[in-house]
C-alpha cells in the first residue's frame, strides 16, 4: 500500500498478512499512522488516487477481491463485508429519516419491496437499541450514541458475514462505547458474523478481540490470541504499549510509555522500523528488518531478539510494565 | 466581606460556581445550566482531576476559574483574594499570569509562522520576566530543557510543524511554564496525543509539579489518568459535582451511582477480561431548563422520590470522600468539600 505525497511516496502499509476466520474478531492496534486504516480500506478496495495497493493479495472466502470488476465489488461491499467507521455517524445524510437510509441500503442489493425493508430496517433499529419509533428521526434529532447505532444498524442490513470497525466509539463517551460493544458483542453471537477491529485502544481490544495483530509504521509486529498477548507480549513496542494505559484498579504504579514519537512515514526508520525508540536496539537492527516469526504456537512477533534467542523482558508490574525513566 | 478559609498552602477555593448560557433567541428565557454550584480546593503542590463525560461542564469550569468567561453566580478565591468581586471587569495581569491554561490541541494552539524560541519567549516579554536579551534566551532554552525537548537550541529554531503532537504539548507547558504560575489549568492535554506518548507528557505534569509546586486541575475524560496524576478527582455529571475526594478512594469505592457507572464502563483488560456487564438505561440528560434533583435521577437504578426534588448537599462517606447522593445519610455539610 502506497500513497503519492508531495514529499514523494508513502509507504503506509508494508507486507502485512493476517486472516480472519469465521466469527472471529481480530484487532488490529497501532498509533496513528501506523497504517492500520489504511489496511482496511484496502480490504474494501475504496482507495482511490493518490493511494495505491503496490502488490499483495485480498482473499474473501477464496474469491479474489483486488481482482474484482467494479460491478462484483458493489455487491462485494455491503453484502460480504461492511464497514463502520470513527466518524460514521456523521456521515448519515442530514436531509433523510434514519429509516430511509436503511431503506435504500437493503433496496439497492435486494429485491424487495419498500415494505418489507422498511420492516426490516425498523427491527435492525431494534436489533442495536434504538426504539422503532425512531425510524422516521433525521440524524440531528439523534444523540451521537445514537446515530452511531444507526450507522451499525445500516451496515447490518444485508447480514454480512464480516463487518469492518474502524474506531467505531472512539468519539464517544465511555459508558456509551461500553453499550454499543456489548451491542455488538451481542449481536456477532447472534448473528455469527466476523469483525475486524480497528482500533488505538489496545485495552479495549484486550476485552472483546480473539486475536490482536499490533501495528507500527505501516507493519504487523506482533500477532497473537488476544489472552495471550495480554499475558505474555514480546515485542518492546507491544510492551511499551502495556505501559501507556494507567489502570483503575489494583495499586497505582508509574507508567512510562514509550520514549520518543511514531515516525515519519514518508523516510521511515531503516532496519527495524522501532529502532529509535527501542530500549534493547543494536547497531544491526538498524541495517536488518526483521521478520515475523512463530514463536510459540499462533504468536508471531518481529523482533531480532527473538530471532536470536533473546527476550524483551521490560518489568512485569500489577497494571502495566515498568521501564527505566527517559 | 467574606473571609475565605485559609487552609495550609490553598491556592484556589471555588464556592458554588454556577453558569447559566442563555440560549434559543433574544427573545427566549431558556438557559443551559452548564455549571451548578461546583465548589472545590486545589493546594499548593496538588493536582486535583475533574472527570466528566461531554457535556458535563468539567471545561466550563476551568474556563471560568481562568476567567475566560464570567460566571452567573459563586466565588473564586485565588491565594484568598476573592478575584471575581477585587476584579469585576474582568482578571488582572497579575491574574492571568498566575494561572495559566494548557489546552487540548496542540496543533490549534501554536502559529504556525512562529518558531518555538518565538511561542516561549512572548509570555516572558509581556509579563516582563526577563530583563534583557540574552537572559530572555537563556531563560526559554531553560524551559526547553525542562520540558525534556532536548538539544534546546535546537528547538528553539523549530516551526510548530517540524513537532511531533507531544513534543508540541511540551512547547505548550513550556509556555505556561515561563511565567512562573501558581496554578495550572489543563484541559484534556493528552487526549489528542497517540497513547504512547501520552505517559510521558502525564508524568512531565508530574515532575513540574514537584519541582515547581504548582497545583493544577486536571481536566479529563478518562477516570484512568485521572486517578493517575490526580490526587483528588472530582466527577462531574451534567454540570453538576457528584463526587469526590481522595482518588484511592474513589476508585475502590466509589459511593455515587453515576461513579459507578463510570467505572464499570471503562474498558480494563486488568479486570480479567470478564465482561462486566454495564445496565444503564437513557442518555445524559438536556442541560437546557432541567428539571429539579439530581441530574442523574433519570437513569439512576436506586432513583427515589426525593431525588427529583432537589440536589443533595454533600454527605461525607470517608475521611476525604464526599457524595451527593441521597443514598448516604452522612451528615449533610454546607461548607465547600475540602480540597
């Protein structure tokens, strides 16, 4: 994945592989831009100019989607995969009933009559928690929780097998973010579609993900069952990040983050793209990039100390891990 | 005139600051009730944190302590020196130099045409902290330094785009810095920034605490970070106080429901990923013309009659904890909770 730039070409996503099985949900962490919605969008294939997918490969349920003529896309989009993103919920048109769009979504991929849609776009509404009564409400009239129910409510209209979730609370209020995952939590179960998750909010992933991959600089990093990577993250930068989130329970630690900022990706790091701000960087690191590699069974990590039979063992503590002061 | 407590090292003393906006029309009697009769104490070396969802007032409050806007009613007393009534028409230099703010964005916060050496040594000009040139350039390499963006010099010559988003928020403390406050507002000062810088800029708000012993207030929505670097923590629920004290305390054994609420909200991998199961029922109430009572009434799981009549007053439920809530039947107390 590459973008033009006029301070020349992006690289913004770099050999990243992962799959999503059936019902599963996989978390896709990182900093902002680390590449991570980048991903998704290339998934969906709505990347337009100055984006471009360089190579790679995208396999739906064995069809090839980078392959697909625009035609077998729209049906691709909406039916097989939808998507929620940060800011969906501004994105509902102003000037229609809630109810309407729901409407035209199930309408320009089904046959059905305007009835039938209208039933169904009144029990989707239901489905997320927003009253029938609400179906003929124009955005505006709806809180932000709300409208963000909407947009789920639309992008589960044709029953996809898998949904795509950028940041889907991120603008929210906490307490409502905890509804609305619970909502949808409860809805994959119900419905047994997959998600991908996307998300800078590790330990909200931690909670609702089967699987994690970690994002830096437009790589995968780390790869890992979601319990798993909690208990045991290798990667210094994955470490790192268990030391960013201050807790509300247990005992109060100092925490420090990870010293320094995310790259530049237009002239990104040489070798080991987290070299600069690695506690454990060697001079070689900065010539070699490492590769991801299985080091115990479904955990993948890229990082040269594993590759020699070293770990990264930054301090374990009750809610987080410690590091040397800057 | 009102005597103000003097307690050990009070910077700030807040009594029943309450800000009412008008809205809809010239004509329309309708006001949104942002803030209702918040009282608070921030001492010297002490950070008290204000959490607060949208819409909770925790920002209007910080915007009337910085007298960016003129509250409807209540009493700010800074250092003892009641402000509002020493200083009607609006804060003195002095004022405002004591009290300096630490905004959200720090893309929004600096020009773009001015180079960081510019941004710090502006507020030293104009509050006339340095006497000449050369001790004015030493003084903003200094800051630099403090801030930990290192080598000075060479920041000093940067332009606000070459910055990283917490290397520009450093800038900003720096800025603040530079005028030698007593008290620091900052208003979400992380919560722009990628989590993994954002332990750094907290635990600098930290060291600049001790070093300096400065108070701050602490504006944020995330209860974690509040507990943090807080001391205290305040939590605020539609423009009302509905708890506070010691941040320990408060969250292992928070007393309001709205607390409560809170806090099984917050996503906390910690907990043992077991899902706990939030039962909430509506959304944050319109702030416009409320009803009487506790603003929490309408999703609150233990609401009573009495809570839809009027707002408790504070009931104490630990040594340095305190509630709003008609649940305890602590002594209801008139004074301003302790800070």
């Amino acid at each position: 994945m590459q973008y033009a730039t006029l301070r020349g070409p992006v690289r913004a996503v770099d050999g990243v592989s992962f799959d999503i099985g059936e019902g599963e949900v996989v978390g896709l962490a990182g900093e902002s831009g680390s590449g991570k919605s980048t991903v998704a969008l290339a998934l969906i294939r709505v990347l337009h100019p100055p984006a471009m997918i360089k190579g790679g490969e995208v396999r739906f349920r064995g069809r090839d989607v980078l392959a697909m003529s625009d035609r077998e896309l729209e049906q691709f989009r909406w039916r097989d995969v939808s998507m929620v993103f940060q800011s969906a919920m501004n994105s509902l048109n102003p000037v229609m009933t809630i109810g309407d769009q729901i409407v035209d979504a199930i309408r320009a991929h089904e046959r059905v009559s305007e009835r039938q849609a209208r039933e169904r776009a009144a029990e989707l509404l239901r489905i997320v928690g927003i009253e029938a009564s609400r179906i003929d409400s124009y955005p505006h009239q709806l809180s932000g929780g709300m409208r963000q129910r909407a947009v789920i409510a639309t992008a589960l209209a044709l029953n996809p097998p898998l949904m795509i979730m950028d940041e889907p609370t991120t603008a929210l209020d906490v307490v409502v973010q905890k509804e609305i995952m619970q909502q949808i939590e409860d809805l994959k179960e119900r419905l047994g579609f997959s998600i991908l998750f996307i998300t800078h909010d590790l330990s909200l992933l931690v909670e609702f993900s089967t699987r994690i991959a970690i994002m830096y600089a437009g790589e995968i990093v780390e790869l890992a069952p979601a319990r798993e990577l909690f208990d045991n993250p290798l990667h210094p930068y994955t470490q790192g990040l268990m030391s960013s989130f201050p807790s509300i329970t247990g005992e109060k630690r100092k925490l420090t983050g990870i010293p320094g900022s995310p790259p530049d990706m237009v002239a990104p790091p040489s070798g080991c793209r987290f070299h600069p701000r690695c506690p454990y960087r060697r001079e070689k690191y900065e010539q070699v990039v490492p590769r991801l590699m299985e080091v115990s069974p479904g955990h993948f990590v890229a990082c040269h100390l594993y590759a020699e039979g070293r770990r990264a063992t930054l301090e374990r503590t009750e809610i987080g891990y410690e590091q040397e002061e800057e | 005139m009102e005597k103000p407590v003097e307690g050990n090292g009070t910077v700030l003393d807040v009594r029943h600051l309450t800000k009412r906006f008008p809205v809809g029309g010239l004509f329309s009697s309708k006001k949104v009730h942002a803030v209702e009769d918040v009282s608070f104490r921030i001492s010297r070396g002490q950070v008290v944190s204000l959490v607060g969802e949208s819409g909770s007032g925790k920002s209007t409050t910080a915007r009337l302590i910085s007298r960016l806007i003129e509250p409807t009613s209540g009493e700010i007393f800074f250092k003892g020196r009641d402000v509002l009534r020493a200083e009607p028409r609006g804060a003195s230099r002095q004022y405002r130099r004591e009290v300096q703010m630490v905004f959200q964005d720090p893309f929004g916060s600096l020009n773009p045409v001015h180079t960081i050496g510019h941004h710090i040594s502006r507020p030293l000009k104009i509050h006339r902290r340095a006497p000449n040139r050369r001790e004015l350039q030493e003084r903003v390499l200094e800051l630099l330094n403090t801030v930990g963006l290192n080598p000075p010099e060479e920041f000093a010559n940067k332009y606000p785009h070459q910055l990283s988003g917490g290397q520009r928020q450093r800038v900003a403390f720096a800025r603040a810095l530079a005028v030698d406050p007593e008290l620091m507002l900052a208003d979400e000062p992380v919560s722009m920034l990628d989590v993994s810088i954002r332990m750094g800029i907290l635990n600098l708000m930290e060291r600049l605490k001790e070093e300096h012993s400065l108070a701050y207030l602490y504006i944020t929505h995330d209860i974690a970070s509040a507990r943090y670097i807080g001391d205290e923590t305040i939590v605020m629920y539609a423009g009302h106080m509905v708890e506070g004290g010691d941040s320990e305390e408060i969250m292992h054994h928070p007393a309001h429901p709205y607390t409560k609420l809170l806090l099984s909200a917050v996503p906390n991998p910690h907990a043992g990923l077991v899902s706990r199961k939030v039962e909430d029922r509506g959304e944050v109430p319109s702030l416009i013309d409320p009803p009487p009572g506790c603003p929490f009434a309408a999703r609150c799981p233990h609401v009573m009659d009495v809570c839809r009549q009027a707002m408790p007053e504070v009931r104490w439920v630990g040594e340095n904890h305190w509630t709003r809530c008609y649940l305890y039947d602590g002594e209801p107390q008139q004074d301003a909770p302790a800070g």
